[in-house]
C-alpha cells in the first residue's frame, strides 16, 4: 500500500493532488468521507486542474474539470454537467489506516497514461 496522506491534510470541500508511481490521482473530502479519482477528464484525457489541488468548483460541491467545465458528483465521480455528462471519473480503491489515505500500488499500475 502506499501513503498518499492524511485524511486531515484534506479540508471538508476540497481536494489534493497526488503522484503515484508516475500516474496522477486525487483525494476529494466530502461529509467526513475521502474519495479517490484517477486525475483525468474523460472528455478530452486532460488533467482536471490547471492550478495546484484546485479540483473543486468554487462552492465545493463538485468536481471541475477546468479545460471545460464539466462538474463531477463527488461520491460516485459521474459528469452530471458538460461535454463528458453520462461518463465518470475513474475511482481508485483506497483504504483508511489510522487517518492515513492509502492505495494499492497494484491498482495505479492498471491505469492509463495522461
């Protein structure tokens, strides 16, 4: 497993950015709970940010993708919004030891690369 933080680094609404075995992810806190995203649009295969962990529309309820747009539900990674509506982000398996978000490194591997 590998570490990518701890829960409370997250603040409630927001999200952080990570690297993993040179696949990107991202952490999203919501209502207490993490979810873990593959960091990649399924419209066009970009990033979802342009700024650092900037992941979140500006109230925090949903995921942006800032190259159109299209905004995400949080707990189930659908588009409800934009070019991609219909698709989701991809979720990546994760566990919570002690606070501390973890990923199986297995599991990175399978992913495409941006």
């Amino acid at each position: 497993m590998i570490t990518l933080c701890h829960q409370n680094e997250i603040e409630e609404g927001r999200a952080k950015g990570f690297e993993v075995t040179g696949k990107y992810l991202f952490a999203v806190k919501k209502d207490g709970r993490v979810y873990v995203y593959y960091n990649y649009c399924p419209h066009l295969g970009t990033p979802l940010e342009w700024l650092e962990d900037q992941f979140m529309d500006p109230d925090g309820n949903f995921i942006q993708c800032a190259t159109h747009g299209a905004l995400f539900v949080v707990e189930d990674g659908q588009c409800i919004s934009g070019p991609c509506r219909g698709k989701s982000l991809k979720t990546i398996p994760h566990e919570s030891g002690n606070g501390f978000i973890m990923v199986n490194e297995n599991d990175v591997a399978l992913l495409g690369r941006i």
